[in-house]
C-alpha cells in the first residue's frame, strides 16, 4: 500500500512538471506565421496624395486638399498696354472714368461687363474706346513748319513807263518761284476748348496742390448755395459712390476736359442729362467734408489741372 502510495505521488510530480513545462513553452514559444495587415490606404504623417496619385509632402496639421490652380483675372493679357487699366484695390469703374477722363458706363461697355458692380483686382479693362490709338488720344495735331514754295505768274508790262531806246520791255516767259515764311503752328485743340465760368461766388479756401493730394479748388459758402456748371456739357455721373467726395456730379465737356463737384447738400441733374454753361446743377452742403464747401476740379484726359490758370479772372 505504501509502495502504491508512492508510485501515485511520483506520477502526479511527473504530470504537474510536464504541464507546468507546457505552460512556460506556450508563452515564450514565437510563431512562425504572422496574421495579415490591412492596408487601407492611409497616408504617412506629413503627406499628401494629390490628384494623380502621387505623393506630396506637406507641413503636419495642414489641410491635404488638393488646391486647384487660380484662374487668371479677365484682360490680364492686355496688362501693361497703352489704353488699359489694371485694377487695384478700392477702385470702382466711377473712379477709374473720372481718372481716365471717360464715362464710367462706356467702360463698362467696352468691356462687356454686365454687372459693373463686379470688378475683381488684377483685372483689365479697356479705358478708351475700340478702334482708337492711344497715342493720338488727345494729342493734337501740329502742321508742319516747312518752307512752301508758291509760284507766281509771269510778270505783265507796266503802262507808262519807256524803255531804253531800242529795246522793248522783256517779260518773263517762266514763272518765278518765291519762297513764303512759314506760318506758326495752329493747334487743332480749339475743338475742345471751354469758355470756362466759376462754378460758385465763394471765396477760394484751398488751391491746387497734387502735392497734398488736393486735385482741385475748395471754395466756401452756405448751406443750399448754388453750384453751376463750369461749361456746356452733359452729366455722366451724379451720386455718391466716390468715396471722399460725398454727393458728386461730374459733367464731361468734350473728349478732352472733365469736371468734378463734390460735397453737395443736393443734386439736381441726372446720369445722361445735357445741360449749359451756368445751370444751376447742385445746392452746396458737407457731404464727406468737414464744413460747408465746394471741392471744384477739373481733368484734362483725365489728370487734374490746376482750375485757377483756366477760369477768368475775377
């Protein structure tokens, strides 16, 4: 019995020892096959598979959309070119007429802009009309100075006057030719000049000075003054769009000279309305000013000039 005892015990020594060994194999023992990955296609950290399915490096925590290439501004193709004009902030076709000396709505015709509202920097637009050079906008035409040449016809025998005796008076069978001094330049810009009248009776505040960006008169007076048309001309623009010139009326007087009048309390023509040479146009305010006042400009092709050199003395 003690013997059968015995024989038990060092069977179950034997079998606890051969689990105890299986146990500590299962858990240091390595397989010899690996289970399958999945690859689904996600990126690296830092990339970027763009359209064509490369793959682009890009800084981390930004966005990996594709970004697709910036279409270029309408007329870029015209930049730079004599009778164009690129847009740049804060421009609006009113501004651009009145510093190009055109009506902002023919600008906007020339340019097929439905909605010309929605201008966009970097654009290009035609600011003289089609068909027409650049360099002979407003610039007149000078005859030359050359000498000319006129013949003269043949002289004719004087009556009364002898001649030696023998002889009769000789009369040239050939014209003689004279030259003529020539004559000084005649400027063809008559066509475009105004009999210019002061747009108000107040007193001259403020002068011309490009310098200080004063690109024109300021003349004093009431509330309700009258403001007149400086010349014939016809209305291309009357309202507010113009910022810093508050109500603003501009008459176009013909292909070479603009004016401008700004500040008014009110406006009394209307876009497209001829009218004449000391019309009452607007009544005097402080529209965008700081005090009652006529800012006065007038723009050859545009640029301003100095009123004070072409209004009469007064």
């Amino acid at each position: 019995m003690i013997q059968l005892r015995a024989t038990l015990r060092q069977s179950f020594t034997a079998a606890a020892l051969l689990a105890a060994v299986l146990a500590l194999s299962a858990c240091t023992g390595r397989s010899l096959t690996r289970a399958p990955v999945e690859d689904r296609g996600v990126p690296t950290a830092g990339a970027t598979t763009t359209a064509t399915g490369t793959v682009a490096s890009s800084a981390p925590g930004t966005s990996t959309a594709t970004v697709a290439p910036l279409k270029p501004p309408p007329g870029i193709e015209n930049a730079g070119k004599p009778g164009y004009y690129t847009i740049k902030p804060s421009d609006t076709l009113i501004r651009i007429g009145l510093e190009n000396g055109q009506n902002w709505k023919d600008i906007a015709r020339w340019n097929n802009l439905d909605n010309p509202n929605l201008v966009e920097v970097g654009q290009v637009v035609r600011v003289i009309p089609p068909g027409t050079s650049a360099l002979a906008v407003g610039k007149p035409v000078v005859p030359t100075s050359e000498v000319t040449v006129t013949t003269l016809p043949p002289a004719k025998p004087i009556s009364g006057v002898s001649s030696p005796a023998g002889t009769s008076p000789t009369v040239s069978a050939t014209p003689r030719p004279v030259a003529v001094a020539p004559q000084p330049p005649v400027s063809s810009a008559g066509d475009d000049d105004v009999a210019w009248i002061w747009p108000s009776a107040g007193t001259v505040i403020a002068g011309f000075d490009e310098a200080k960006n004063n690109k024109g008169l300021d003349i004093s007076g009431k509330l309700g003054d009258p403001v007149l048309a400086a010349g014939d001309g016809h209305v291309v623009y009357a309202g507010s769009g113009l910022r810093g010139y508050g109500n603003l009326i501009i008459l176009k007087h013909n292909n070479t000279f603009l004016t401008a009048y700004a500040h008014n309390q009110t406006l009394l023509v209307r876009e497209d309305q001829a009218v004449r040479k000391g019309q009452k146009i607007a009544e005097m305010g402080q529209s965008d000013a700081d005090r009652v006042k006529l800012h006065f400009e007038i723009r050859r092709q545009g640029k301003p000039v100095d009123p004070s050199r072409l209004l009469p003395n007064r």
